[in-house]
C-alpha cells in the first residue's frame, strides 16, 4: 500500500470517526413531511405524505394531513421533493483485505453518499465477513453487505473434487453467495451446481467460455453479470472465425453476429429466472476509444486515491494498444444495448451494477454513469428505478425487509429534489440519505466529500 494511500485513509479516518460513533447510536424518530413517495411496489407516486421512521424501520405512510410527526421526532421539510427506496450496487469490490480500515470506510460512504444503500459484493474475502457484521451492528457506514466468498475461477477451482470442497467451505463460513469466474471447465462448473444445490448457496457472476451461456442457463445460474457470453451465443452459424484465435474473434466476432438468436435466447433466461446485472457503463469504458487521459478528467475521479487513477490510465493504454479497433468497440457498445432491450422485453429481471471500484468506475458515482445507458438502451426510468430496488430485494429473496417503501421495512431512504421517474439523472439530485434509519442532510454529505477530495493535509 503506497504511503500517500496510507495516508489518506489515515485522515478520513479521523473525518468519519464522529460518523462511526453516531451510526450506533440510537436514530430516535424521524419524519419526512409532506413529501412525494416513489413507492415501488408499481410505477406510481403518492403525492404529499408523511413518513415516519422509528428505530431504522418505516412505521407510518400516510396523506400529510392525517399522520402527524411525533412531538420528539426530527422533522425533514419534504414539500417538492420525492422519496424512494435506497438503491443497490449489485456488483461492488469491497476492498482487499491490506487496505487500511479507513480506506475500506471510505468507499462505503462513497456508496451511501450516493444513495446506495445495499451492496452484493463481488470480490470475496474471508475478512469481509467481519466488515458485513460490523455494518449490520451500525458500527460502520455502510450499505447493508451480501458477500460472495473468494471467487471460483479455473485456477482457485482446477479440479471438481477442490471446487466441492470449496463450495462446502464459503457456505460454511457464511457467505451469501458463490462468485463464478473465468477458466472453469464444464466438469468443475457443474460440480460447483450440484455441490450449491446441496448445500443451498446461489452462485452467480461470469459465464466461462470453457462452460458458455446456454449451459449457465440450464443449471439456473442466479445472476449472469456483464451480459457474459450472449455476444459469442448470437455467433452466425455461417460465421467465418468460428475456429480463428482469440485476439481475431475478440477484433471481428461483433461483425459476425445473427442478432435474430436473441428473442429465443432471451426467453430461455427468463424462463430459468436468471437475474442479469449488465454493468453497462463498465463496457463502454472497455469498448470505447477515448483516451485514457480524457477519462481521468472525470470530476469523481477527486474521491480515490491517485495511485488507483493512476493504474487505470495504464490499464486502459495497454488495452488500446492491444485492441486498437474502435469500430469493433463502437460495435459492441450498440449491440449490448439491444441485448440489454431485447432481455427486459422478455421479462427477465435486471439488476443495477457497475463493477466499482473499477477502471474509472468510481464506488457510488459509477451508478450515474451506468443509468442514463439502461435508458438509452430502452428501459424505461421505472425499469431502471425496479432493477436498483425491488428486483434486488426479489433476487435475495427478502421484499419483506426492503426493496419497496413500505411500513415495517427498513428505512433506507433516499430523498431527491426532482422526480426520478421523468429523468433517471435526478437520481443524482440528492436532498439526504437514510441510512438504516439514520438521517443524513445533503449538506452533510457534501462536506464529507470535500474533505474526502482534499485528502490529507
């Protein structure tokens, strides 16, 4: 850990140590008044409510002029503006297990800052499983954690006998989910399936070529991340680099496709009630031809360390370098988005994530990237709005707790200026966060970022 990180997460931890103290605290009362609700159990709006929060739990919904807010509760002027569900990361790195804490609570709050309240991380270790309890006992500011275990690639699962083991082991230690990843054979991916169904852990994550996506769709794969394999499985049968090598197919598959493959293909992913998280904003960084340079002067970049920006620079020139076709990027880039439609219009449910931190995917910020995409690609805001919420909420199967803004759920809230459900950019237009039951002004936000950007002294 290069000393000038070290030194910044040593700051922000002396910043958010008062934060620390009062997450644990008791949250008291707290009422939202006269303010528009974003409910989410449909696509609607109740306008001019009262809402009020007892003990990090929703306790009354109701029109503003019949529920009161209690003597004792802080009152938060809602006229004008519009409350919803706290929103989901369903793909986040949590950071590794040497990183000093303050740095770990530092992208946590970049998640709640934004309003993501409840986070799938995707990068596990056995470490996390600390951090996740710690969050749950309001020891830290965090989004509520779901933790995959270490992830089940070709070389930490080479065998079907290591990968049951493994499996065995992650349910044990209490994760939530198994990550699937690049380099598994199909004998040690079906291991991984039967070995899950057992023990009764869902795995999710990416496609290997090795296994490819109509074999994930058969086993029920819970969630299939980055829209992995669906361009290979639309190939042409008449496609002339069926047999050509990796760096060819990577450069002309995109010009071979039979895009006609997609309706049944993705009826048969809803018919398995596969979740997909699609990462939009993530592949445009990988597809697109801009300069290194010119994403590095994106203004969220302030928020992490240098060192981090750094490296994504020289990762994103040596990927230039290798594949300097922009067409085939460019290519890309669109056919995802009809993949992305053609995959809503069958039903199945989407997921919002975007792989943060990641190549100049900021933690939190990174959701203001990947929204406008999903609707440029043809969803609808509501869509966009459901795949953050309630379909999160539905693929951990816990509506009961979260997902929609009901009475006895738990109070994760986000309060905007304008109404996300005519523009999914006043997601980004924040009034305050409600974190468990913990109020947090805009104002206070702010000036946490601040000093997050200013870094140490």
């Amino acid at each position: 850990m290069p000393r000038s990180v070290l030194m910044l997460g040593l700051a922000l931890g002396l910043l958010l140590a008062p934060a620390r103290n009062a997450a644990a605290a008791d949250s008291g009362v707290v009422a939202f008044e006269n303010v528009n609700v974003i409910p989410m159990d449909r696509e609607r709006i109740l306008e001019r409510q009262t809402v009020i929060v007892r003990q990090g739990r929703l306790a009354e919904i109701g029109p503003a002029g019949k529920v009161k807010a209690p003597p004792d509760a802080l009152r938060v002027a809602g006229a004008g503006k519009y409350l919803m569900p706290g929103l989901a990361e369903m793909h986040a790195h949590l950071p590794g297990p040497n990183t000093p804490p303050q740095v770990l609570e530092t992208v946590l709050f970049l998640f709640v800052a934004n309003g993501i309240l409840t986070a799938r991380g995707m990068q596990g270790h056995p470490n996390q499983l600390e951090v996740r309890s710690r969050a749950a006992e309001g020891k830290l500011l965090s989004p509520t954690l779901f933790l995959a275990g270490p992830a089940l690639g070709g070389q930490s699962a080479s065998s079907a006998e290591t990968a049951a083991r493994m499996v065995r082991e992650q349910k044990a230690a209490g994760f939530d989910l198994l990550k699937v990843h690049e380099g598994l054979t199909r004998e040690v991916y079906d291991a991984i399936a039967a070995t899950a169904a057992e023990v009764k852990i869902p795995f999710g994550g990416h496609v290997s070529q090795l296994v490819g996506l109509r074999r994930a769709i058969e086993v029920r794969q819970s969630s299939i991340d980055h829209l992995d394999n669906f361009i290979d499985e639309l190939e042409a049968d008449d496609s002339p680099i069926r047999n050509a090598d990796a760096p060819t197919r990577a450069q002309r598959l995109p010009f071979h496709l039979d895009e006609r493959k997609l309706p049944e293909l993705a009826a048969a992913t809803r018919k398995a009630g596969i979740y997909v998280v699609p990462t939009m904003a993530l592949w445009e960084i990988f597809s697109t031809d801009e300069k290194p340079e010119s994403l590095a002067k994106r203004p969220e970049l302030k928020y992490v360390p240098r060192q981090w920006v750094e490296q994504w620079v020289k990762t994103k020139t040596g990927m230039l370098e290798k594949n300097p076709s922009p067409e085939a990027g460019r290519r890309v880039i669109e056919v995802r988005k009809r993949i992305l439609k053609a995959l809503r219009d069958a039903g199945v449910k989407i997921l919002l994530g975007t792989d943060a931190p990641q190549l100049f995917s900021v933690p939190g910020f990174s959701i203001h990237r990947e929204t406008p995409i999903m609707v440029a690609a043809g969803l609808s805001p509501y869509d966009v709005l459901a795949a953050g919420t309630r379909n999160v909420a539905e693929y951990f199967g816990a509506l009961d707790q979260f997902g929609t803004l009901e009475t006895g759920k738990r109070a994760d809230l986000l309060l905007l200026e304008a109404n996300p459900l005519k523009d999914v950019a006043h997601l980004a237009r924040r009034a305050g966060v409600m974190v468990r039951g913990r109020w947090l002004p805009e104002a206070e936000i702010q000036q946490r970022l601040a000093a997050i950007a200013s870094g140490p002294p």
